[in-house]
C-alpha cells in the first residue's frame, strides 16, 4: 500500500502498546478502539491488526495489489477511483485503484483497516506510532508521500468478507459530547462547591487536543480548590500535589483541565481529579476542536456496566460479521 498524500496527521495504531506503564512508556495505539476493532472484523481481521489513524484531513492510498479495506470512525467521504464507497462496509479494491479520503465531516478521527493488517515489524508487542519518542509504526513518524506499507496475508478468505457492513443504529454518533467520569484521586483537592461548578460547566476543547491529551476552555479552575499548606514534595501551586501515576484518561488540573489520552505522559505532579470511563475516552477523541463537552459522574459500578454494555455490543457485532 503506497501513501501519495498523508493527509493531516495518519499514523499507523493497533490496540496498543501494553505492560510497559511502569516505566514509563503510555500505551499509544488507536484513540476509538471501537472504530479499530470493528473496521478490522469488517475485513477478517484479528482486532489487534494495525490500521491506519487518519486525523481531520484523510489519507490517499494505492493498493498496489488487489485487497479488502474498510473506512470506519469518522465521516471521511471516502472515493475508489473517484466513486463513492460506503463507510463502516468492506470493500473490494483492485490492485492499482486508489483510495481519497477528505476532510471529516463528523468526528476526528477515521481508521482504515486493510485485509492482512499493516505488517510492520512490532516494537515492543506493538505496531502502534508513538511519535514523542519515535518508536513502531513506519519509523516512528506519520505517514508521507511516497511510504510503503506492507499488508499482511488475510487471516480469513477475502471473498467471504466483501460486503461485510454493520447496521446504522450500531454506529456511533459523534455528536454525542457527554463524557462519563469516575471523579477521584485527588478531586479531595476541590472545594464541594468547586467539584460541582466542575461538572456544571461547559467545556470548550482547545487547540490543544491530540493524542497526548485534551487541553479545555473554561471557568477558572484555581478557585475550585481547598485551601492548605503545601506538603513536602509537592509544588508551590495550588494544583500540584506530591508525584502520583496518572491512569489513561485521567483528568489533570493545569492551569485548564487536560485529559491524558494514550501517548500521554504517566506520572508527575498535577492533581487528577477524575478518570475518563474507558468506552468514552473513544468518544473524546471524537470530539472536534471548539466543541463543548459535558462531564457526567458516575460511580464505579456505573462505569463497569457502561463498559459491560459496550463490550457486549462489540461482541454482538463481531459474531453478526
């Protein structure tokens, strides 16, 4: 599979890069796991083949021999040889067609799974980009004109896989901006009245919205919190508190809230306030820039079964395909 055009930011993503948390290396991988996997069912894949991460601004691709490739996550408009295909289907390309995506029209991020998966070699059990370092992926880096990608042999008969689509009323809706949170950690940092004008307010997301993290505009967080004395290792703001590890999708208060998505740093010295329910932080990543979101807390038995519900969804989905 040859890039001519790597659009805004496309990078190669897997589910991730897993066990190495402990010193210090974020698990990177796709940002909508949902989209990944599913794209990758759509086309026989196993869910943890790499796919390509396309962000904003989609890629163009050759196919320099005849494959199966579905387009999921966010509305791409993407063409075969300048004729419309569906999103969310498995479809048949010839060798030498190209694939164009364009500008999302819904939702951030788009994924495109291919038949065999992306075959590079994997770093550390994972072929996920993690550009910070510039480890996996093709060279650790995004996608240019003019890269190769070598596809894997299909794990399943292509021929039974064309066509392969999900229903509508399984799809995502990315106009959906209510986020749930499990608020804890730290969020004993916050005045009761802070921790509610928190979840009352509207959060703009930044300019400052990417796989790192998910910078947001709003009310000034500083009056929000407990006035103390600072103790011994903990810095001289009112938002440090002394060095913690920060889960995936925490919330951190630095100066605005930053929710730390997967190439983020794991640990320092900011009080998180709250943890992001896992399916939702999918949700987040489709969330476009100058969007408002809406916290919503739960508590821990909501947010299992709202990871339960998800999980069932995936798995009826993936024995429909």
């Amino acid at each position: 599979m040859r890039i001519l055009d790597g659009g805004l930011v496309t990078t190669v993503q897997d589910t991730g890069r897993h066990g190495h948390y402990h010193i210090g290396m974020p698990p990177s991988g796709a940002m909508d796991q949902f989209a990944h996997k599913v794209g990758n069912w759509l086309v026989g894949n196993d869910e943890s083949d790499a796919t390509l991460e396309m962000t904003y601004m989609g890629a163009d691709v050759e196919f320099e021999d005849d494959a199966v490739f579905a387009v999921t996550g966010a509305e791409m408009e993407p063409t075969l040889e300048d004729e419309p295909v569906p999103m969310w289907t498995a479809v048949q390309a010839d060798a030498g067609d190209t694939l164009s995506l364009e500008f999302a029209t819904e939702g951030a991020r788009t994924y495109l799974a291919v038949a065999g998966g992306v075959d590079i070699v994997p770093v550390m059990g994972s072929r996920s980009t993690y550009t910070l370092i510039g480890i996996g992926g093709h060279e650790g880096r995004s996608l240019e004109a003019g890269d190769e990608l070598p596809i894997g042999e299909p794990s399943a008969d292509v021929d039974d896989v064309i066509g392969n689509s999900i229903d509508e009323a399984d799809r995502p809706d990315y106009s959906t901006n209510e986020i749930n949170v499990v608020m804890g950690l730290c969020d004993y940092r916050l005045t009761d009245e802070g921790r509610q004008r928190f979840l009352d307010a509207d959060w703009k997301v930044s300019d400052e919205a990417d796989r790192v993290g998910y910078r947001f505009e709003g009310p000034d967080i500083r009056d929000m919190f407990e006035e103390r004395e600072q103790p011994f290792g903990a810095g001289t703001d009112v938002t440090n508190v002394v060095d913690l590890g920060y889960p995936v999708g925490s919330i951190q208060m630095a100066g605005q809230p930053i929710i730390l998505m997967r190439d983020a740093v794991t640990g320092g010295g900011y009080t998180t306030v709250g943890t992001i329910v896992s399916p939702d932080r999918g949700a987040l990543s489709q969330c476009r820039t100058h969007s408002t979101v809406d916290f919503n807390a739960v508590d821990v038995e909501e947010a299992l079964e709202i990871r339960r519900e998800r999980d069932e969804l995936l798995t009826d989905i993936q024995e429909s395909l």
